[in-house]
C-alpha cells in the first residue's frame, strides 16, 4: 500500500505523494460493518475511514473502539479462509489501514483504547480545548501514525504550529456529523494555503479531505494540493466500486 512518510521536513519541496481513497465505513451497511470494510479490501483498496462520534462535538453518534476491534477479528477470520494454514505472514500483511478519525470533545481520553482496538492512524480535531501536542505526542507513543482535522469555518493558521509533529492533515468539506452533504468549495483555497506551507518546509504529510467527495470533487481536491480523499456516499452507492476506485486513485 502507498505508505506514510516521515513528516518531517528535508529542506527540499517534496513530489506529490500517490492519490489514496479511503472509504469511509458510516456510508456502509450498519447491519454488516464487516462485509462493508470486505468490499472496501476486495476492489483493491487499502485504507478504511473510521469516523467515531460522540454526540457532544458532532451531533450524532456511531461507533466505538469495540467495533474497530471486532473489524480486525473480521478480517484476520476472512483472510485465513482464503489462505493455507502455512501462511501465517500472509495474514498478517493483509491488513486494512484503519484510518481513525476522532470527532469528539476529549479524544485525549480515547486514544490507548482505539490504538489497542487496532487503529493504525489517529486524527483529533484542533477545535476541542485540550493539549493537542501532547495528544499527538501520546498517539505516536502508542505506535500509530497522527493526524490533525480542521473543521469547514476554521482557518488553516489554527494547526500551523503543529505541522511539524503530523502524519496527516484532514480538511473537512462540510460539517461533520452526517454524511451525504454537498462539497464545500471554497475549502479549495484552505487546501491551497496548507499545500503550500507544506511544500515551502519539505513536510512529508498526507492532505486528506473527508465531505460530499465524488470523483469531480476528489480531481478538484486533487488539483488543489490534496492526495487523500474520503468517499462515503460516492464509493458504497457506486454501480462499479472498483471502477470508481481506480479513477480516484489515478488522479
């Protein structure tokens, strides 16, 4: 799979990174959350979005740490069906990247239970008053990769003084909480201006952005510095996943 690379600066203006799609589990069928994530491994993809909801800093709720866990019992059970019992490594290499978006008011309180749950990477929004440096400092402690959210109304200036310490940016494109809502252009220029502060340091982080994404709005992002793009509605309602797959991540 496309990895994730030091973020940390060289001094030089970084290539863009290979586009990644990552769909998002809440557009899946709730009554088969593991059949859902299958069909996001079977058409080829690697990344899995996870979007974990409290209630208090989005008004819905959906998943917890159990889930996720239960996601990886899942498919460590798919993956031995499908394997000889001698290939053990095998398995293990098969696994989904749980990319793990925390939209709640504490996540600083969550953090050892999703990465014990399996997340491989973890994003916590800049909004919430707490010590976001040290929560990403703690998410990189438990052995996963970090990341930083900004919500549609918060300027990118917000989470400048933490890109130095990241994995991940992700750009909201509507208000979070509910899926299928319509993409929010001008996110495009908040793109631009992080893209450029990125290439201008030689950061090495990933640009994701997660609302209303379909194949236009993933060549809009694309264009406008982003390299990571979550589909709910667009990848699971799609009449070829991997068709709609391949033409997001050639972008």
């Amino acid at each position: 799979m496309p990895a994730l690379l030091s973020p940390h600066g060289t001094g030089a203006k970084p290539p863009p990174l290979p586009s990644i799609l990552a769909p998002s589990l809440l557009a899946g069928d709730h009554a088969g959350l593991a059949a859902s994530a299958a069909q996001v491994a079977a058409v080829g993809l690697h990344w899995l979005h996870l979007d974990i909801m409290d209630g208090h800093f989005v008004p819905n709720l959906s998943f917890g740490p159990e889930t996720l866990a239960a996601l990886r019992r899942a498919e460590k059970e798919n993956a031995r069906s499908h394997t000889s019992p001698t290939s053990e490594l095998q398995v293990n290499e098969s696994k989904t990247f749980f990319d793990t978006h925390l939209m709640l008011s504490e996540p600083q309180r969550y953090l050892k239970a999703f990465a014990a749950a399996g997340a491989d990477l973890i994003s916590i929004h800049i909004e919430p008053d707490y010590d976001h440096a040290s929560a990403l400092a703690e998410i990189r402690s438990l052995g996963c990769q970090c990341g930083i959210v900004l919500n549609p109304d918060t300027p990118a200036e917000a989470v400048r003084h933490l890109l130095a310490d990241v994995d991940l940016v992700l750009v909201m494109t509507v208000q979070p909480g509910f899926g299928g809502q319509s993409f929010r252009p001008a996110m495009l220029e908040k793109l631009k201006t992080l893209d450029g502060w990125r290439r201008e340091n030689g950061w090495q982080w990933r640009l994701e952005v997660d609302g209303g994404i379909g194949l236009s709005e993933a060549s809009a992002c694309r264009a406008a510095g982003a390299d990571t793009f979550v589909a709910g509605t667009a990848f699971f309602k799609a009449p070829d996943l991997a068709a709609f797959a391949r033409s997001v991540e050639s972008l």
